[in-house]
C-alpha cells in the first residue's frame, strides 16, 4: 500500500458526493452511468494509493488513477448536463461486455457474452459466467439472468469465454471455450431447448488442434473463440483462434479450421495465418451471402476486419489494413434483424470498459458492404 494521497482522495470524494444523488434514480440508464463511475472512483483511488492491477501472468495493464478519474468525471458531468452518456451501449451495471452471439427466437433477439469487469481484465477478475440479454429493438436490452458457468471438476474448471451459437432441429448449440488452470483454451459445447437450460456434453472438449499445433493441457494453448457455421450442403464449419508450428520450429498466430457432420464429432482441418499480423487474429464470424464467404475478425489488436473467399476452408482474401479495417472495435457479428442488417461492436475503452454497439450494415450490389450510424 502506497501513502496517502490527500489530493486524490479529495477529487476521489468529490466524485462520490457529486453522484451520489444519482444513485437514488432507478432507470437502467442511470443505473449502468453510476455503476461505471462509482466502480472506475474506487479503482481511481485504488491505484492512487499504490494497489496496482495484479495477476500472475506478469500483464501490464495501462489503467492509471489520472485515466480513470478523468473518465468517471466525463461520465459524471455528462449526468449532471441531463444526459444518458451510456445510451446505446449495452453492459450489465458495473460490468463489461466482450465476446458475444446473437440468437432470433420469436421476434425477439437474444445476446449471450462474456461477463467481465469494468477496470479490470480477466487475470484480476474471472470471466466465469454467460450472460443473457434480450430486446426487441437493438437499442433497450434487458439483462436477463446468467445461463452457464464455469465448473468445477470439468475441463473448463477456471474460465469461460466466447459463446457462439447453432440450431439443429429443435435444439441449440453452445460452442464456448472451455478454460483450465493452466489457460489451456478448448472448444467445449452445450445444447439446450429453451435457451435458459444449458447441458453440457459429456464428452467436453470437443475439439482440440492437432500436432501442427503446440498444445497441451498443462500450459497456455491457443484454442479459442470458436464459431460454428452452417453451409447449405448441412456441413458444418468450426473456425477458431490458435497458433500454428511453423517449420523453423517457432509459432505463428493462426485462424483454424475443423469440420463435421453431426456437431458432436470434428476433423481437424487447416490452418492459415493472417498476414502482417504478430498479434492473434480473434473472435471470427462467418457467414454467405450470394454465394461468397465472409470472415469477419479481431485484427491483430487493430480493429475489426474482414476476408472474403469463394469457398468456406480456404482461399481467404485479405485486403491491406487501409482498405479493410472497418472499424477500431472486436469481436464483431454481422446479423439481420426485422429486415434490416447490422454489425456489432464491443468497443475497448482504455479504462477497462467494454459495451455492446450496434451499427447499420448495407449490402451493395457488387457484394461489399458500408455502415451506416451507430443505434442510440
């Protein structure tokens, strides 16, 4: 613990009695606005007072009192002017919200995501659970309660990440990442009827790489991410995030590829690597349109980008950066919704913040796309 800081502590109990009356309102605008400040004042002061973010992978975080103080006061001023500053981007109160899905059922569209933090990372504060919001108009969502956790006495025993989705006749899919101790990552699944009542499969893992790949339980692996596409022959597609053994024996950051004809049982397939691209290509969407596969990705910790093939296991294109990169978030899902189309978006913000964002998506006629607004 570091010594007392009078000047911090001073504009950390300014924050706190200026929002203090706001907490007394009970709309979720206001209540997702006070949470952030209130968790990112406390954190401020926190790192003022020398407790700074730990964890045993020996991760910087570039969280500092100035920066997160700085942003409760923005949010804050921005409540006192009678502004929602939040509006538009969905997180459960306090929360950050980060890998996700999206499932149509009845006229209402349903999100699963990582349940993070804000002002923290997954190291200082497990990501351990799934959670579940609802809305009819993309904008209002409703948190529902969680659906899925992680488990003790199975693989994923320490964390869960990236749930991503597939109907097969009555019933739906969870592929989701399964987490051990050692941050072993592998592609594990659950099915459910009614999309609040999860089973796991006994089986769990599902899929792990192969020997071109350098994994193994019992240190960090890369396998994660997973998203599973359906093609129109009823083959299905698992792209996933990994590292590849290069043949001067070092590894390269790589997208993979399995197949399957039931969902339960996986070939492994190809690998490819992104070019330019040190850091890992994450969080991967496909789909077809008009014949053509679309990959949309995390670029390198650039931005959210995208490749276009004529087939769904290789000959991905990707333009250069500065023809490509759509916009600066991840972990981005392109979806129709009541007629119209969108990308989402979950934005990081430097203080440990992430939201749901949802943007219009326009389909040209030559097969490329534009976005359009962001929804508030």
């Amino acid at each position: 613990m570091g010594e007392f800081n009078e000047t911090m502590y001073k504009r950390y109990c300014d924050i706190m009695v200026r929002v203090a009356p706001f907490k007394l309102k009970t709309d979720f605008e206001t209540v997702k606005a006070v949470a952030v400040i209130d968790t990112l004042a406390n954190r401020g002061y926190d790192l003022a007072c020398g407790v700074f973010p730990g964890n045993r992978f020996g991760f910087t975080f570039h969280y500092t009192e100035e920066s997160v103080f700085a942003r409760a006061e923005e949010l804050l001023e921005a409540l006192e002017r009678g502004e929602e500053p939040l509006k538009g981007k969905y997180a459960e109160p306090g929360g950050a919200f980060v890998d996700h899905d999206f499932i149509e059922k009845d006229g209402v569209m349903h999100v699963f995501y990582n349940r993070a933090f804000v002002g923290h990372d997954w190291p200082e504060r497990f990501v351990d659970t799934f959670g579940h919001a609802t809305s009819t108009d993309l904008v209002n969502w409703t948190p529902c309660h969680p659906v899925f956790s992680a488990q003790k006495g199975v693989f994923d025993d320490y964390q869960v990440w990236s749930p991503g989705f597939v109907k097969r006749g009555d019933e739906y899919y969870m592929f989701y990442t399964g987490v051990n101790y050692n941050i072993a990552q592998a592609i594990c699944m659950a099915k459910s009827k009614d999309l609040e009542h999860w089973e796991r499969c006994s089986d769990n893992p599902v899929f792990i790489p192969g020997p071109w790949s350098p994994w193994s339980a019992d240190k960090w692996s890369d396998c994660r991410d997973g998203m599973v596409f359906a093609d129109d022959d009823g083959k299905y597609y698992l792209y996933y995030c990994t590292s590849k053994l290069m043949d001067d024996g070092s590894t390269h950051n790589a997208m993979g590829i399995a197949f399957s004809d039931d969902l339960y049982h996986w070939t492994d397939g190809v690998a490819f690597t992104i070019p330019n691209c040190n850091h890992m290509p994450e969080s991967p969407f496909v789909m077809k349109r008009d014949g053509k596969y679309y990959m949309f990705f995390t670029n390198c910790g650039k931005g959210t980008a995208f490749a276009t093939s004529d087939y769904p296991d290789r000959g991905w294109e990707v333009l250069p950066d500065d023809k490509n990169l759509i916009f600066p978030g991840c972990t981005s899902e392109v979806f129709e919704f009541k007629g119209k189309w969108y990308i989402s978006n979950a934005m990081w913000y430097g203080t440990g913040e992430q939201y749901l964002e949802i943007t219009e998506l326009f389909w040209n006629g030559d097969g490329t796309f534009s976005v359009g607004k962001t929804l508030r």
